[in-house]
C-alpha cells in the first residue's frame, strides 16, 4: 500500500494580512527581509500579491534545488507576470517549459561571451559621449547618466549604429513608457487590478502603441534588406534565428522579445553601475587602486572584484520567483502547487558563512576567487539565467573603466545611501550622487583588452 502523503506545511513568517506584507516588502526590502531571517531563520513564508504564498529561500541548497528542478514543476512565467503589459506574452522572460526554452535558444547567439568584444567600441564611445559633458565641481546624479547611457548602448546593439532619427523616436517613446510604469501607483495598480486588465487602459494602450510604432515598421523594414546575413546588429541576428523545426520568428515575437531586451537589458545595468559608483565613492583606497588599475591598462582584476563584490552587496534584483505546478518537497516542508519559492538573492548574499563581514564593501574578498553558481546569484540562475550577464558584465567594466580613466571622483563620508524601490528593482536613493573633481589634462591610454565574466 502507498504510504499516505505528508500533510502540507509551510515555514514560519510575520503574522499580519497579506496588505501589511506587501507594504513592508516594497517599502524597505532589504531591511524587512534582514529582519525575517533573523526571526525565522533560513526558510520564512510571506504573504505576498499573486495568489499563493512565498516562501524565501537563503540556503543555497534550496537555491540550487530550484534552479536546478524541472521547468515543468518551477515556472517562472506566472512569476514574472507583472511585465505582461509591457513586454508581451511571447516575452522569454514569460515563457514556461518549451515555448521558454526555444525562445530562450534563438536569443541566445548574440549574447555568447565571445561577441562581446563586438560592442565595445560603441559601449566606449557611447560612455565617451556622455561623461565628456559632465560638469566638475558640482553634485551630479549618476543614475539617470547611466540610465542614458546604458539605454543609449542596448538600442544600438539591438538595432545597428544607422538608425538615427527612428531611434530618437523609440527613445523618447521607451522613455516616456518607462518612467509611467515603474511609478510606484502604477504597481499597485496592477496588483489590484491584475496585469490583463491593466494593458488594456486607454492610456497604457496608448503608451506601448508609441514604442509598437516604432518597433513594428523596423522588423518589416529590416526583413526586406538584402545584407542581412553581413549586419552584425541583435534584431538583424534574431530575425535569422531558426528554431529546432526551422521556423523563423514571427512579427509579434520579435517585436516581444526586442522589448524584453531593451527593458531587461539597461535599467538593471545602469542600477548597477550607480551602486558601484555609490560604493566606490565612499571607500576611497578601492575607488583610487580601480583608477590605478585602469589607466595602466594591464589588467582587470580589481575592476572585476568591484562589480562582483557591487552585485553582491545591492542586488538590483533582490529575488527570483517561481510558482509551483505540483506539490514539492523543500527544506522540510512539502509545499502545495499554487505556492511561491523565492531563491532570495539579497539574503544569499548576505550570509555570513559566506561572505564574512557580510554588510561591508570588502572587493579584496574577489580577489583569486571565483563567485559559487548557486552562492553568487544576482543573475539567478539555471535554465533561467540572465540571458545578457555576460554583456551586462563587459559592459559595466567598459562604463566603469571610461568614468575612472578620465576623471578623477571627489570621495565622501557622507552615510550610504539608501535603497529605493523602483518597479522591481532596488536603486540608490539620493540616484547615486557623485562629484567630479577633475579632469587629467590627456585621457590615459585605453586598456588592452577588457575580459568579459
Ligand atoms: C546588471 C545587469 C543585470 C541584472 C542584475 C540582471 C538580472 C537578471 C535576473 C536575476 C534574471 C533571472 C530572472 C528569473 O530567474 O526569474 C534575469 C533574466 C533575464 N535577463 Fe537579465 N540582468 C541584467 C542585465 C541584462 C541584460 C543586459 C540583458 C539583455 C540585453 C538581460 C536580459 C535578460 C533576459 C532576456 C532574461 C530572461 C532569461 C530567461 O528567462 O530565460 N539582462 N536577469
């Protein structure tokens, strides 16, 4: 005879009504979640927006158990649905089980590490460009800098360096869209109305039609040149792309895939680059061995420990969510389908039989040592990885590298700043202000090569 399942149960968290959970979450993310392991220890439940209830996970046992289960039981397409209105349904970022990982394969070539060295040309003088016009002397926000940069790179990666005047008009149309949706009412919004509705408000509709306006008569423009195969850009790559049965992508696809990349692919680099900036400016002797470093051009070793140690200490994406299809089994409890695990980025790198003095800035601690799959996860990971880490890598070294090696940063002692919630990702509070000091007379030589990963 079948011994009889065991009965569900989930790990302890804060009492309290799902409303109270959410506003703590989105108020001060890393401190409610610092205060829940505490509590509760490695596994606590939350109860939070989207049907069943979360469980956090910060054991990176549990984590690798989820990154490494089956895409039929973890998905992360329902996860993720608060992008539906603005990525579209054909989004990888959506996607669940097949339809996932042949989406996930056709985007996957453009982004292999050894094209890299592709981009950095544009990344440099696109970095060159905007940071030439910064002023000295005075406070200056680097978030909507690197905001502008970053956006500035991921288009013209995407669509090719010609495209001039079409790409003022999809930055002023991404623009517009961004800075409505990640307006904190416009998340609470599509949680109390939930995503479907939510896309099709007048205004919203009118918002994606502007960047549709401009998306759509440039996959049918691009189908039609005859140089396809010679354009090394992601949009002429992807409209080659062919799935196991030799398919194409389709026009909607694409056109939900270009926005995956270009929404994916420059706020949560530029975050980053504003954390490190953030940090770096508060620990002057890492700030000055990074500009040391640089203008010697004969390594990346310390630029490559700050990024890491920058990623791992202000994660832009503090969670990764999947939501169960069956029932499973972790960390002692057996879990209803309908339930939420929540590899937790923030906490995971916050242990401290991991990464001693865990609250502190300490790059030294990357130094010959590489990050652990399932210890170091600001990627996430699994079949879910971040599909652009590589090129969100190579491109903060290349931003990062082009700021220290043309000018020189005031330090503070002014007190971190503190984590805002943006949409879903943690930005820096004061948007990461900085001080140019001063300029050296002749810009120092570029490196030689600058490593991805
Ligand atoms: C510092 C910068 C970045 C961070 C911190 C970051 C973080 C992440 C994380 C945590 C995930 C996993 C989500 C999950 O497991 O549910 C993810 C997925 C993804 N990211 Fe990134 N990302 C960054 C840059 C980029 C860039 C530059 C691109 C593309 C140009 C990109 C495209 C994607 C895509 C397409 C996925 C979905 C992968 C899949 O579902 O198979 N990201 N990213």
């Amino acid at each position: 005879m079948n011994e009889p399942a065991a009965p569900f149960s989930f790990p302890a968290g804060p009492r309290g009504p799902m409303p109270w959970h959410a506003a703590q979450f989105a108020r001060d993310t890393w401190g409610f979640l610092a205060s829940c392991r505490e509590r509760f220890g490695d596994t606590f439940t939350l109860d939070l927006p989207g049907g069943g209830k979360w469980v956090f996970l910060t054991d990176p046992e549990h984590v690798k158990q989820v990154y490494t289960g089956d895409p039929r039981i973890f998905h992360a397409g329902e996860g993720n649905s608060i992008l539906l209105p603005l990525l579209g349904k054909h989004s990888v970022l959506l996607l669940d089980e097949k339809p996932h990982l042949r989406q996930r394969k056709l985007l996957l070539p453009p982004f292999h590490g050894k094209r890299m060295a592709g981009y950095e040309e544009l990344m440099r003088q696109i970095s060159r460009d905007t940071i030439d016009a910064w002023p000295t002397g005075t406070p200056l926000k680097a978030w909507p800098q690197m905001q502008a940069i970053t956006l500035e790179i991921i288009m013209r990666a995407v669509f090719g360096v010609q495209e001039g005047a079409r790409l003022d008009r999809l930055r002023e149309a991404l623009e517009t869209l961004m800075a409505e949706v990640t307006k904190p009412r416009t998340m609470m919004l599509i949680a109390l109305m939930g995503e479907k509705r939510f896309a099709r408000l007048p205004a919203v509709q009118r918002r994606l039609r502007a960047v549709d306006e401009v998306l759509m008569p440039e996959i049918a423009a691009r189908r039609l040149v005859s140089d396809l195969d010679e354009r090394n850009d992601i949009l002429s790559m992807l409209l080659q792309a062919r799935d196991e049965d030799g398919e194409l992508m389709g026009d909607r696809e694409l056109r939900d895939e270009l926005m995956t990349l270009l929404v994916a692919g420059h706020e949560t680099t530029a975050t980053s680059l504003s954390w490190a900036l953030e940090r770096l400016v508060r620990h002057p002797e890492a700030l000055q061995r990074l500009q040391d470093e640089v203008r010697a051009g004969e390594s990346d070793e310390w630029m490559t420990a700050v990024i890491r140690e920058t990623m791992r200490l202000c994660p832009v994406i503090s969670i990764t969510v999947r939501e169960l299809q069956e029932p499973v089994e972790i960390a002692g409890h057996r879990l209803p389908a309908g339930a939420r695990v929540v590899p937790c980025i923030h906490l995971v790198h916050r242990r401290p039989d991991l990464y001693p003095d865990p609250d502190a800035f300490v790059p030294e601690r990357w130094l010959g040592q590489n990050p652990g799959t399932y210890t170091w996860i600001p990627f996430g990971g699994g079949v879910r990885r971040c599909l652009g880490a590589s090129f969100a890598l190579f491109e903060m070294k290349v931003i990062l590298g082009e700021i220290v090696r043309s000018m020189d940063l005031q330090t503070t002692t002014a007190p971190g700043e503190r984590m805002r919630t943006r949409a879903i990702t943690r930005t820096p509070g004061g948007q990461a202000e900085i001080v140019v000091a001063r300029r050296p007379e002749v810009r120092a030589p570029e490196p030689v090569a600058v490593a991805a990963g």
